[in-house]
C-alpha cells in the first residue's frame, strides 16, 4: 500500500499483504505437480484440460497462461530475461483467482435463450 506521512512529526506505515492460497488451491496444485514445488507446462496442460474443462487445451495453451502469468506477477525488465517453465504455488494462486486470465464465466450468449 505505502506509508503516510502525519503531522510531519511521524511516518505511518502500512503493509501489503496478498492473501495465502486456500487449502483446496494447495491440494489441487500437490495433485496436478505429482507433488512437487513446480508445476511444468505439461502439468498445466493437464490441469487445464481436466479440472477446468478445457478439452481442447494444448502445450501451446499452456506455455501462453505461463508467459502471462509471468507478465502479471512480475511486469519488470527482469521478468523478461528469466523464463522458468514452471509456476510456483503462488503463481497457480494468481492465475486461479485473476479476473483477467482466468474469468468467472464465457461471454457467449446461450442458445436456448434466443
């Protein structure tokens, strides 16, 4: 957030605190890691392609969500220089809960309305 500066005579100082993944976030990303620390571009594909329902999902798909993620969480110079392929549990939280990458639902008309 930042700090504020009151009456000149003291600084008030607030922290920035971004809420921890949930236990069933973390029980999801030990399932589609095989319980490792990293989640690959493979294990991406596959998560997206059975948990979220994305029967069509490819690598390419995959390698595209972690180049923005990438983007998002770390929009520095330094970010650009460095590509792990992998996400880590906070980046899989990110990606889970951003409005922008990962939207609630389709913006696609239904046919039985029309």
């Amino acid at each position: 957030m930042g700090s504020y500066r009151c009456c000149i005579c003291f600084t008030r100082k607030f922290r920035w605190s971004e809420a921890k993944p949930a236990e069933d976030v973390r029980e999801a990303f030990a399932t589609y890691a095989e319980g490792g620390a990293h989640m690959t571009v493979d294990q991406l594909r596959r998560f997206l392609a059975e948990a979220q329902g994305e029967a069509g999902a490819t690598v390419a798909d995959a390698e595209r969500v972690m180049e923005r993620v990438r983007q998002l969480r770390r929009p520095s110079h330094l970010a650009k220089l460095s590509k792990p392929p992998f996400l880590t549990l906070d980046d899989f939280h990110y990606y889970l809960f951003s409005e922008e990458l990962n939207p609630s639902f389709q913006p696609q008309v239904c046919s039985r309305i029309l």
